[in-house]
C-alpha cells in the first residue's frame, strides 16, 4: 500500500486520462540529482477527438507537458523546485540534440504545469503569474512569461463546468466533493466515468487502511462509499449478463444433446439459473480478491479458502462484510483478523445469530487446514446447524 495515496492516485489518474493521446511517463528520473518529474507526457502526432472530451486538461495536453499534481497549496519553494526540474529536463533535451546534430524547435520543449488545489493571490503575484485568458472559461490558469514555458491551475477557481471535471476531480475539500458527484452523474456507458470511478475506488480502499485519517479524508471516503456501492452493483449485473447468456448456451446445448423439446427447456432453464449464480458469485469474488490485495497484498491459502464461500453472500450482506474489511488496518494481526470475519459473517448469515457455541466454532474452523475450511464452508447453504455441527464432531 503507497503511504501517500493521494500523490498516487493523482499520477494513476492523470496516466489513465492521458495515455490514449500520448505516451505517459510517471516518477520520471530528472538527471543531475535525486529527484522525479511525477507526469511526463508526450502527444500523439495527430489532434484526437478524445482530446476535446477530456476539456480543458485536453487543452493543456496538446503539446508535451510536464504536469506535477499537488494535494496541499504549492507553495514557493515547490514552485521554484518544479521550474528547476523543468529547465533540466530542457537543457538535456538540448544536450541530446547536439548529440544528434538535430535542431529543435520550440514546441518540442515540454510546458510545465503545476496543479495546486488553492493558490494565494500573494503567492501568484510572487510570481508575477498572469491570467492565461480573459475568457471566464479559463478562469484559474496561469502562467509565467512565454519563455519560461511555466503554467499553473489553481483548481478551486476553476468553473464547475463539463470542460474542467477531469481537473477538478484533483482538487481538495468541497471542490473534489462536487466533482465526484459530477463523475457519478455522467452516463454509465461513458469509459472516462467508468476508469476515474476505478481509480477512485482504488483511492478509497488506501485511504481506509489508514488508521490515522484526517478529517477532510474521513468524508472523502464517505463520498466516495456510494460509488464503491454503484460499482458492486455494476459487476453483480454484469455478472448475471454474462451468466445469462452462458446459461443460454449450456442449456440450448444440453437440450440438443438430449433431443427432446422438453430436455431443451429444462436445460435452459437450468443453465440461465446456474449462470446467472456463477455470474454473480465471480463478479464478487473479484471484488473481494481486489480489496484485500490492496490492504494486505499477495494473499495467504486461509484467506484464500474464505473468499470463494464469501462471494455466495447476497450482495446486500457482502457490502457490509467489504465495508468492514476495508475498515482493518494492513498489519498481520489484522490479516487473523480479517479471517476471523470472514467466517463470523458466513456462520452469523446461514446459521443465526452467533452465540458461545458457534463463536467457539469459529476457534476451531480457523484451525484447519485451508483446504478442508474451504470445503466446509461451501457446505454450509445445505446444512441445518444441528447437521453442521454434527459434521464437525
């Protein structure tokens, strides 16, 4: 787990949006000293439609660009340390030229832009940054003398319109609230809403291994926990799409098999049940495999032989099972932790309320190999407690 998952995100985020338009290079090494370019980008040759739907960021990507991403107000000496990395970069691309005996002509320098969720009036005029445009569409873009090649996003100025959503989603507080909340309400088919909910899916799982939130994180992950929700849901349908149609083909195939009209629409019938269910249960695996390789990263054989019974949960127990989980920390106590839940919230949900007995049969379940808990969990839809328990005598 990154210990600074908002800088990540930024740099996933800023690649995942870019790359179709260009070739995108994240914590690029700058030479001289020890330091990182966090987005190096560099346009395709030709202008893209897909350019114009990412707005003003497409705007800013139409030549290559440095784009250093700050969660906290820039402050001056940062904005001195990008320009220093800025005109090394510049003077190394000189230097290969050279090498080359190539000229190279302006456009070919990359612009840096610092994105900086507030920025001062002191701080900007510190500077002498200048407005880009008088257009109240660029409102909160500026930059330096034309020469220095330096532009600066002040997101919290920016208008809340269609064109500065992709920035806006980097922004802080409030601002990247309502910018959530515009991602959210774009329709479901489009990819761009459908890859910044991913990332900030991804966002919200690091954040919630953080034992020691900020409040401002606290309600962005409270933000984002409706999203998490629409996108549980988004896999459970895609899952029962998928499982329709393969029970179609099973059951059609098993009904010819059998040749009779009546075997035909057994099988079918039987075949859209079963793949309707392996749809679902695969959709939830995913989900839940996805989430605990994040907090806890390659994962044992016991938490292994949970998942699968877990993802037969209907989707409604299983959101409070990941929200739960999503709330441990990453440590290894929190690991038997995590295992302990899991199959507290299997035996709660298909045996009753847990009381002393079950709570000792939960000591015991943990206790066995991965393999056989797996087993006996599976078995656990098709038995009474009287009959599980007898099993495990």
């Amino acid at each position: 787990m990154t210990r600074f998952p908002h800088d990540q995100f930024a740099k996933d985020y800023l690649k995942e949006l870019l790359s179709p338009v260009g070739d995108v290079e994240t914590s690029r090494d700058v030479p001289g000293e020890v330091r990182e370019i966090d987005i190096w980008f560099t346009p395709k040759a030709s202008p893209s439609e897909y350019l114009q739907r990412l707005g003003l960021l497409g705007q800013l990507a139409t030549t290559p660009a440095i784009f250093e991403p700050f969660r906290n107000p820039v402050t001056s000496n940062q904005i001195r340390s990008c320009m220093g990395k800025l005109f090394d970069v510049h003077a190394q691309l000189e230097r290969q030229a050279k090498r080359e005996q190539q000229r190279l002509a302006d456009l070919q320098f990359p612009q840096l832009w610092i994105l900086t969720p507030t920025a001062s009036a002191t701080l900007l005029q510190g500077f002498n940054f200048r407005p880009i445009s008088e257009s109240p569409k660029m409102l909160g873009v500026y930059v330096l003398a034309t020469s220095l090649l330096t532009g600066l996003v002040a997101i919290h100025q920016l208008p809340r319109t269609p064109a500065t959503l992709w920035l806006r989603i980097l922004g802080k507080g409030g601002v990247q609230k309502q910018a959530i909340q515009d991602v959210a309400a774009l329709p479901e088919d489009n990819l761009l809403r459908e890859n910044a909910l991913e990332l900030l899916y991804n966002l919200q799982v690091n954040l919630a291994a953080n034992q020691e939130l900020e409040t401002e994180d606290r309600e962005l992950i409270m933000a984002l926990a409706p999203l998490y929700r629409q996108q549980l849901n988004a896999a459970i349908q895609q899952g029962r799409e998928e499982g329709i149609q393969q029970g179609r083909e099973e059951g059609i195939q098993q009904g010819i098999q059998q040749g009779i009209q009546q075997g035909i629409q057994q099988g079918v019938q039987q075949g859209v049940q079963q793949g309707v269910q392996q749809g679902v249960q695969q959709g939830q695996r995913l989900i839940i495999e996805n989430l605990l390789r994040v907090k806890f990263g390659e994962l044992s054989s016991s938490i292994v032989a949970i998942v699968e019974p877990l993802s037969g949960l209907p989707p409604a127990e299983l959101t409070n099972v990941i929200l739960q989980l999503s709330q441990l920390g990453s440590d290894s106590s929190n690991i038997q932790q995590a295992e302990r839940l899991g199959v507290q919230k299997l035996l709660e949900y298909r045996l009753g309320e847990l009381d002393e007995q079950l709570e000792e049969t939960v000591d015991y379940l943990l206790r066995l190999p991965p393999q056989e808990l797996r087993v006996l969990l599976l078995q656990l839809p098709e038995l009474s407690r009287s009959e599980f328990l007898k099993l495990l005598e």
